[in-house]
C-alpha cells in the first residue's frame, strides 16, 4: 500500500513537474526523498523472504541506506532555507 502511494506521488511530481508549486518544493531533493521511501517500503520482501546470503545483505543494507537519502535531502533542504 505504502508502494502504491509513494509511486503515485512521483507520478504526480512528475506529471506536475513545471508548476511552481513542484518547483518551489526543491524537485531533485523531493525526487530523492520519493525514492528512499520507495526503497524503504521495499525493506520488508527480505525480512519476507527465504534466508540467503543476499537477503540477510539486503536486509542490514536497505534500510540505512534509505533512511540516509531521506534524511540527507531533508537535511540540505533546511540548510537551503535557512
């Protein structure tokens, strides 16, 4: 569900992507943010799926790293308003 929703947000960002309103809101950092929580969401097929070496890998790599690109945009985007 979360999937869907993250997906038909950058759809919309996209379809949507010259208003000032889209560009105003800093469009590659949101595009980046949309991606870490798309790659968030996507944490739980590992944790889901049959133990092997790449799912155990995925597991303990995926979530830092898109919590790092959430987080990292959000932070520049504070930094460029402040």
């Amino acid at each position: 569900m979360g999937m869907i929703a993250t997906f038909f947000t950058m759809v919309v960002f996209i379809r949507h992507n010259n208003t000032p309103v889209v560009k105003a809101s800093t469009r590659e950092l949101s595009y980046v943010i949309l991606v870490g929580m798309y790659l968030c969401h996507g944490c739980t097929f590992p944790l889901l799926a049959k133990p092997t070496q790449t799912s155990c890998f995925l597991t303990r790599v995926m979530p830092a790293f898109s919590f790092a690109m959430m987080y990292a945009s959000l932070v520049t985007k504070t930094n460029r308003i402040a």
